[in-house]
C-alpha cells in the first residue's frame, strides 16, 4: 500500500470524526439528541464502508 | 551510500501520522474556552510540534547509529540495498525494523480514535464531546463500525500489493487466499456488531435496558475486532 493511500485514509477518518464531532456539539448545545435522520446518514456510510470492502473481498480469487 | 525516497522510510510515515493526530487535537479543542482543554490543547500542541522537528530532522540531516547494533544492521541494511538494486526487488520499511507499516498505522489511527471515543470518557481530549444520550452512544457506535470497515479495505488492499510482489505463484495464491478469508472475518465480525447496534435501535422505544445491554455488546464486538486485527499485522 502506497504512503498516499494510507494518508488519504488518515484524512477521511479525521473528516469522519470531525463530522461526528459536530454532529453531536451541535446537538447537545441545541438541547437536543441526535435525530432519526442523522443516524439514518451515519447508517448509510457504513452501508458503503461495508460495500467497499466487499469488493475487495470478491476481487480476491479463491485458493 | 544507497538510500530510500522519504515515502518509504518508516519513521518519516510514523512522524507524520503524529502530526495529523496532535493537529485533530488542537484544532477540536481551541474552539473552547476552558482551561482544563486549554492546558489540554497546549500539550497537544507539543505533541504536534515536535514529530515536526524530528520530521525535518529525518529529511535534512544525517542519522548516523547510535549504538554497534545499529551500525551493524545499517551495514546490513545498505547491503540488502544494494542487493536489491541490482535484482529489482522492492525494498524499503521493511528495512527498519521496530516501526509499523502505513496500514498499521492507519489502523492504530482509526482504533486509537474509536478507543477515545466510544469507549473511554477521553473524548474531549481530543475534542470530540462525550456522548451522553443513548442516541450519541449509538451514533458513535455506527460510525465505529464504518471506520473500522474502511481501515480494513486500505489495509487489506496493502497486503494484496505485498502479496502480488511474491516472486512465486504458489505463494502468491496461498498468501492472497488467506488475506480473503481474513478479510471475510473482519466483514462478518462487523455485521456483527452492526447488527447488534440496529437491534439496539429498534429497541430503544419499547426496552431501554435491553437496548443498552444491546449497545455495549455492540462496542465490545468493536473492541474484539480492534484485538484480532491488532494482533494480526
């Protein structure tokens, strides 16, 4: 794996938890908890986190 | 002498990482005005600091060893070098012993980040606010699960590369059908615990106590999955 991978990766899990930050800063300091459609979105991600692995998975051949 | 472009050398990867840690840490906090995270942000602060100097060090200076160990691998090392020039195989970190690997290094990211944040009450120390409600714990949980899905996409897809680099075919297939069925493991170990936090969330409105109990099963399959994989580099 390339240093640039491994960086671009270091940089979207810093945006990840900078969003997740947020998410939940802007939620306590409206006095609110998180909303259905907000964990519908964090849902959606690890849909395709999930999917992206998968790929990876189903590109390697079998032994 | 023969020497590695600076992408391959493993110190230079292990510094830069530290810096993109410190700066999470320092840029989350400062938006506070509080002196327990103002304390909190200066150290961080020189924990961000100083990797950059060891960083320019490592580009711009000569590191000479330090002890006869040393010297004996770094005449070691440079004969490996010049070996693999003249065979054109790959060499690089695997030349400094003691580091990790990028992928091991994103991974220790990523698990360094979900550890702080689901599991520890540390979270402010790196700026991110505990999660207090239900649905924080939750929140965090999912996205847990997706960092730990794309960590291990970037770290398998590295050890296919090492893979494809194996001289011998036999190998080469042997190597790549056990990183699939790893790669398996990993997938079906966090269906798992996200399907312990959907279960979790549709529980929440009739049981609380058993969406809770549901919840912190989820975090500890988190926690088991970040073991394994740490345990096996």
């Amino acid at each position: 794996m390339s240093v640039v991978t491994a960086l671009a990766l270091l940089v979207q899990l810093g945006t990840q938890l900078s969003e997740l930050a947020r998410l939940i800063s802007t939620a306590q300091s409206e006095g609110r908890d998180i909303t259905e459609e907000e964990l519908n979105t964090l849902v959606g991600k690890d849909d395709a986190a999930r999917k992206r692995l998968q790929d990876l998975i189903d590109a390697i051949p079998d032994l | 002498m023969e020497k590695i472009p600076w992408y391959q050398s493993a110190i230079v990867r292990q510094q830069i990482v530290m810096i993109l840690v410190g700066l999470v840490g320092v840029f989350k906090i400062s938006t506070d005005v509080d002196i327990d995270a103002t304390v909190t942000a200066v150290l961080a602060g020189i924990a961000a600091v100083v990797p950059v100097f060891t960083l320019v060090a490592r580009l711009i200076k000569a590191n000479p060893p330090l002890t006869d160990t040393a010297a004996a691998n770094e005449v070691r090392v440079q004969e490996e070098l010049v070996a693999a020039k003249a065979t054109e195989v790959p060499a690089g970190p695997s030349n400094e012993a003691g580091f990790v690997r990028a992928s091991m290094l994103a991974l220790l990211f990523t698990f360094g980040v979900v550890a702080t944040v689901v599991i520890t009450p540390g979270c402010a120390a790196i700026g991110v606010p505990q999660p207090k409600t239900f649905d924080q714990k939750l929140a965090y949980g999912y996205a847990s699960v997706a960092s730990t899905r794309d960590a291990a996409t970037v770290y398998f897809r590295g050890e296919l590369a090492s893979a494809a680099a194996l001289p011998d075919a036999e190998q080469r297939r042997v190597k790549e059908a056990a990183i699939k069925k790893d790669a398996i493991n990993v997938q079906e170990q966090a269906d798992n615990a996200r399907d312990a936090l959907d279960i979790a969330r549709s529980m929440k409105d009739l049981d609380m106590q058993s969406a809770d109990a549901r919840l912190a099963s989820a975090l500890q399959i988190l926690v088991a999955l970040q073991q394994y994989l740490e345990k096996n580099p």
